[in-house]
C-alpha cells in the first residue's frame, strides 16, 4: 500500500504544480513522505497506530489554512503531508 499511497501524493502535487508551479517539487515531496509515513508500522500493530485516519485529519485542516493564508515552501509541505496520510 505505501506505493499507492505514495502515487496518490504524487497525484495531489500534480495538482499543486498547475496551480501554483513553484510548489511542485516540495508538494511531491511532502506527498510521498505523507504517503508512505502512515505504512511504517506495519510490522507492528498496522492500522492500530499510524494508519488511524482521524489524527491525520486534524492536522491537515489547519496545515492546509495556513498553506492557504501565507503560502510558502514550508507551509506547503507541512500541509501536504498529513492531508495524503489521512
């Protein structure tokens, strides 16, 4: 699953850089981090701890206001992580 959910942050960069170019790569980047970081336990107890949806959800909405109010290399990354783990 870390491969798709990889391939759906790449998705969601595609996105960004149409929108906004100069974010592309960082949103790629934050996209695959986001994507394969909820996998990292699936060795141990998957789905029990990091694959839990809510916490990621919680930390996307406002991420994503702050990426949304002041726009920036950091901001962006930061919101794109937790918005493609959830």
């Amino acid at each position: 699953m870390a491969t798709t959910h990889a391939l759906v942050g790449l998705a969601i960069a595609a996105v960004v850089s149409l929108v906004a170019p100069e974010f592309g790569m960082i949103a790629a980047a934050a996209g695959i981090a986001g994507g394969v970081f909820p996998d990292l336990d699936l060795y141990a107890g998957h789905r029990r701890t990091l694959h839990f949806p809510v916490y990621y959800a919680v930390a996307t909405v406002p991420a994503v206001a702050v990426a949304l109010l002041a726009p920036g290399t950091w901001t962006v990354g930061a919101a794109g992580v937790p918005s493609v783990a959830a």
